[in-house]
C-alpha cells in the first residue's frame, strides 16, 4: 500500500531550481507536479532555471544553440514567484 499523504502532497519548492538534470539545482521529484513560474507578474512558461532570493529567471534566447547543441539562455531580472498550479 502506498501513503496518500506523500503521492498528493508536493514537496516544497526550492529557492533555486533548474530543469536540467546536469545542473546540482535539479530536484527530480518537483517536476512530478505542474510547476508555474511568475516572473514580474506575468506567467511564463519558458523557464529553464529561476532563483526567488536573488530575482532572476534563464530563459532560451530564441532559436540559438551552442556548438554542444542546448539553448544559449539568458538572464532576466525582477520579481520572481514559483508555484504549483
């Protein structure tokens, strides 16, 4: 039998957070759960690393890839909200 309090129950969010699975911010069990970013009061959902502390958000810059074929990011600064939807 399994706990129902732990498979309905999110873990809470970290302050800092990254979807790739390379990076030591990655926190696999988080992104069992729909995730929702809001960065200066605008939902987005091309996040690809936040920090709530420090306010800033990496998003991919268009279609540019590095010569190792990911994303080139950048990163904007502002209000950040992390939360689950």
């Amino acid at each position: 039998m399994t706990d129902a309090t732990t498979s309905t129950t999110p873990p809470p969010l970290p302050d800092h957070l990254s979807v790739d699975p390379r990076s030591p911010h990655h926190v696999a069990e988080v992104f069992k759960h729909d995730i929702g970013i809001r960065f200066n009061g605008k939902d987005r959902s091309d996040v690809e690393e936040y920090c709530v502390s420090e306010g800033w958000v990496k998003v991919p810059a268009g279609k540019t890839v590095d010569r190792k074929g990911q994303p080139l990011m950048i990163k904007l600064k502002g209000k950040v909200e992390a939360f689950y939807k």
